[in-house]
C-alpha cells in the first residue's frame, strides 16, 4: 500500500491543514487589520504634527513681516531715505532702523536697502555695514524697479546667498542658504515707491521647527514652495529630491493634483502615496509664503510595528505548529501503530507463515480486531493443516522424480562422446571431460531445488562443452548472461533439458554448422529473461500448437501421468514447464514463449519473477 494512502498520512495532513489553515489566516488578517491601524493612526499623529509645524512656520514668517514694518514705524525713516547721503546723521537713523530689524528677527544674515530717491544701496552685515551710490537695485525683478503690480512684500524661495553687488568682506566668507523677504517701501499714503528692503534669513529656525517632525534615520520632511522647489530638506538617507532641489517628478506631479484640487485653498491638506512611501503635507497658508511642508514615511518605517508584531505572532504560530506536529505524530502513531503491525501480521500469513504469532496487548477495537483475527487464524490452520502438508509432500516427490528423469538423456550423450575420445587415445582431454561430468552429476546431486542463475549458467556452459567436444567446429555456441541477472534464483537443471532438445531432435539432422545461443537480460525491476535460440529444424505446426497448448493451461504436478510421461519427445520441456510451475511465487508464473524462426531454427524465452 503507497504511504500516501495510508491513515497515518491522511491523519497528519488533516491535522497541519486545520491547524495551519486558521493559523495563517489569522497572521495575515491580522497583519492587515494592524497595517490598517498603524497607517491611519500614523496619519493622524503627522498630519497634527505638520499642521501645528505649519503655524509655527507661518508665525516666523508673519514676525520677520511684522520686523520689516520698522521701516514705517519710525517716523523719520522715510524723510531720511531722501537726505541720503549728505546727511550724516539720516544716514546714522538709517542704520539704527535697519539694525532694529536685524535685533528683532534672530535668523537676519544681511540686510539690503536700495533708495531710489538718493540712489543709494546699503548692505548691514558683518563685521560693519557698506553703502554706495547707485543708479537702480541690485536686481530690478527682485526689487520691483517696474511696476507689475505685484504684491509690496514677497518671499524668494531658498537660494544661496549672495553680497548684492558689494565686494565681500573676506575671501574666505562662503555663500550660504537663505531665503529672502523683500519688501517695498512707499510714500505712504502716496503709492510712490521710495525704496527696498531686503532681508536674507538663515534656514535656523526652520531647520529648528522641521527638526522635531521627523526621524533622521528612518523619515524625510521637506518645504517646498509653489513651484515644488525645495525651501528646506532635512539631513536624512531618505531621499526624495532630484539633484537639482526638486521633488520627484512623481511626488511633484500628486502634490500638484492636490493644490489644484484644493484652488484656492491656501491651507491644504492631505496625504498621497508615491514610491513605497507616504507623502503628509500641510500648506502654510501664509500671504507671504507659498509654501508646503511635506514628511515623506517609506513603508518600511510606517509598518515597521506591523512587520515586528507579524514576526512575533509568526514565531508564536511556528511554536504551536510544531506542538501541533508533535502531538498529531503521537496521536496517528498511537492510532496507526497497531494497525500497521496487524498489517505486517498478514503480510506474514500472506508468504505462507500460517503459525505467525499474533501478539497486540492494546484494549481498543485494533486489540479486539487482532484478537478475532488470531482465533479465525487458528481455526484456518487446524482445518487445512492435513491437506496442505499432505499436497506439500506430493508435490515434492513429484518435483523429485521430474528432476530424476532428466539424468539418463544426459548421461547417455555424455558417455557416448567420452567413449569416442577414449578411442582416440585423448587421455588428457578425457580426463578433462570426466571432470566436467563428475562436476555436473555432484550438480544434479545436489538436494537443492532452487539455485543462481549463475550456478545454472555454469552447469550448462560444462554441458555444452561436453557437447562441442562430440561434435566439434560443427557446433558453435554463444552465451552472455547480464551481470544483474544472475543472482536470481530458479528451479536448479532448468536450461539443460531446454539444450538437450536441440541435440535429441536437430543436431544429427542438420546441414552445415549449429549454433546455440542463450541470453539474459533485466526487463524490470521484477522480471529478468532467459533466451535460448538454436538453428535447428523448425517444430512442426501441429506440435508447437500442443506444446502452447500446454504453456497456456500451465499444467500442475497433478497432470502428470505415466502416459504422459512416457512421450520421450516432450518429456525434458514437460519437466521444466512443470518445475518452474511447482517454484513459481504465489499469483507470479513464469512466462514461457516458444516460436519458430523464420530462417530456421527454435526461439524459446522464458520470463521469471525475481521478486523486489
């Protein structure tokens, strides 16, 4: 029986598919349910988070606007504009003005002013301010020389600084990072424009404000203006800018959607999927600044919970399955562990060990079955104890006398050939001879009813020899016997009669050179063949049709009577049909073929079962 048929197996895969079935399905729901959680609530906590990073953000921006109206705070500052630059003491208040601004807004790096009434430019930085005389600002678009009618006060996205036309103090000072605010300034309540002012701010207080938003190591926040430029990026691996201080196409394109969803919205919110990670992004709402901040979560980081508590309901769940295993191994060994022996109990009976020993102390129905099955045995073997040892011991005698028969056909033909070489005065090759005899009557002497393939190839190869001795370069013969076959056992003097036919009904006949050839080879893993081909005269029609008649009824030692036996012509193949009958496994007979050869001759093939 195939293992995938039996209990056990179906017990065992019964036992895994409904414990691992609920077991995984439950790690997978929840997995799901938790990422679910996880994401909403991550959600919520940034979008509260980027939403009050936002006010802060929007208030600094508010108070350097708010700094920026000292310019019209100090009543003087707009006369002063216009005595510049001969009057030293305006140029004096000028100065005080703008460094109130610098001291009121920490984040101040420089500060420019650019009067087109005096034409003058000044620049308040370290160590000591710088001013000059000139035509029109430092850059007409930043500043506002044509009237567009723009906003008066703007924000510039982040660009590296730069000393507005003014020689650098050092060689050493390097350009930084700063946004701008520009304002300007008019003659109140007259819409003439008297001036500008711009002021560079350090990206501190940003950096200070983003900061607490993120994880460095696992997250990213950015601030990107209207234009999806980058104001702000956090010192992070995460990264999901191009080189060139723009967001990802990708991300830039969502971000887009949703301010044009939004119109004219300018405190939007919401969040967007791109890359394996999630985008949350607040806009400031400023009048100043069009600005967003954008916290970008890869995926890793945001079911980064999810994936540990998955992991440890996995290492639970590989625990129980395991004591799942071990206990439904227990449970089917328990179960089947009696039923397999009472299995191994039959198979005994089965080969033929009436008398096994059946032996199961088990309480349970596979006891009482044994039991049962134990009487029934006892009470077969007391009913066909007498017939069947009686039928074994005729059967054996018969398999004797069969086997006694074959003697006087080979003895004759053996002494008839020595008898010639001793007339030849061959002592030496006589001798030989009677080796080979004496070693093929110790052979058929023997109180052996099954041997090798092997001893019965030997015996036969010594036959021949005796035979090839009588008729010389008349006979030719060929065997080869595949190595694998060879350890097979058959009934012992099996191919010699088969042989002995050819020279009791073909050799004295025939024209020209005889040729035996005899064969072996493994057709299957059960199954070898024997092939024994001669170039004698063919079998007439009429008698190869009784002799299949007899290979297709496969007759018993029973059939066998003196009539019977007293045909000479088919008395060794009658014997090797029946012995091979008499030795052959239970419900595996031998297989025997006899034909003629077209181009004369006989083809005889026998098929034996060698078991596993």
């Amino acid at each position: 029986m195939s293992k995938y048929y039996s209990i056990r197996t179906k017990l065992i895969a019964f036992m895994l598919i409904a414990t691992t079935i609920p077991l995984l399905t439950s790690i997978s729901m929840t997995f799901i349910q938790t990422k679910s959680a996880l994401r909403e609530q991550a959600l919520e906590e940034n979008k509260r988070l980027i939403y009050q990073a936002s006010t802060n953000l929007n208030n600094y921006v508010d108070n350097v606007a708010r700094a920026s109206l000292a310019v019209y705070n100090d009543p003087n500052f707009l006369r002063n504009l216009a005595k510049l630059p001969g009057d030293y003491r305006a140029v004096a208040e000028v100065y005080t003005t703008l460094q109130t601004i610098r001291a009121a807004i920490p984040d101040v790096f420089q500060l420019y002013l650019h009067s087109f009434v005096s034409d003058q430019s000044t620049l308040i930085t370290n160590p000591f301010p710088k001013r000059e005389e000139r035509k029109q600002a430092y850059s007409n678009s930043l500043h506002g020389k044509m009237d567009n009618g723009s906003s008066d006060i703007w924000l510039e996205s982040a660009h590296m600084s730069h000393t507005y036309g003014f020689k650098a103090a050092s060689p050493d000072d390097s350009p930084r990072t700063v946004i701008t605010l520009h304002r300007i300034i008019r003659d109140t309540p007259s819409p003439e424009r008297l001036g500008v002012l711009a002021i560079d701010l350090n990206m501190n207080s940003i950096a200070a404000i983003c900061n607490r938003l993120y994880d460095s190591t696992k997250e990213q926040i950015y601030v990107v203006d209207g234009e999806n430029r980058i104001v702000y990026q956090g010192h992070s691996e995460v990264s999901g800018a191009n080189a060139g201080g723009q967001l990802q196409p990708m991300a830039a394109s969502s971000l887009q959607e949703a301010r044009n969803l939004a119109g004219t919205t300018l405190a939007m919110a919401g969040h967007f999927e791109q890359d394996h990670s999630i985008y949350v992004y607040q806009q400031l709402g400023s009048n100043y600044a069009d600005w967003t901040i954008i916290k970008q979560i890869p995926n890793e980081t945001l079911y980064e919970r999810a994936t540990a508590l998955t992991w440890n309901n996995a290492i639970i769940a590989i625990a129980a399955l395991m004591l799942v295993i071990v206990a439904t191994l227990f449970i089917s060994i328990r179960i089947t562990g009696p039923l397999k022996q009472l299995m191994r109990y039959m198979n005994q009976i089965q080969a033929g060990r009436l008398h096994v020993d059946i032996r199961l102390s088990s309480r349970d129905e596979f006891g009482v079955l044994a039991r049962h099955f134990r009487d029934m045995m006892d009470t077969v073997n007391n009913l066909i104890l007498r017939e069947y040892q009686l039928e074994i011991a005729n059967k054996t005698n018969q398999l004797k006398a069969l086997q006694a028969q074959i003697h006087p056909h080979f003895l004759y033909n053996t002494l008839q050939s020595i008898g010639t070489l001793a007339l030849q005065q061959q002592g030496e090759r006589a001798y030989t001879l009677l080796s080979s005899l004496s070693k093929m009557l110790r052979y058929s002497m023997r109180d052996q009813t099954c041997v090798t393939l092997r001893e019965e190839a030997e015996h036969a190869r010594l036959y021949l020899e005796l035979q090839q001795e009588r008729f010389g370069e008349r006979l030719e013969v060929h065997m080869h016997f595949a190595e694998d076959t060879l350890a097979a056992q058959m009934p012992r003097m099996t191919l010699q009669p088969l042989i002995e036919n050819y020279f009791k009904h073909g050799a004295d006949v025939q024209p020209g050179k005889g040729l035996i050839s005899i064969t072996s080879r493994r057709v299957d893993r059960h199954l070898i063949e024997i092939e024994l081909i001669n170039n004698g005269p063919t079998i007439p029609e009429d008698k190869l049709l009784e002799i299949r008649g007899w290979l297709e009824h496969q007759e018993t030692l029973s059939d066998t009577t003196p009539k019977e036996s007293a045909r000479s012509e088919s008395i060794g193949l009658r014997n090797v049909i029946r012995r091979l009958a008499l030795n052959s496994h239970p419900g595996q007979s031998a297989e025997i073929k006899i034909n003629n050869i077209d181009t004369g001759g006989v083809k005889l093939q026998i098929k034996l079962y060698v078991g596993e």
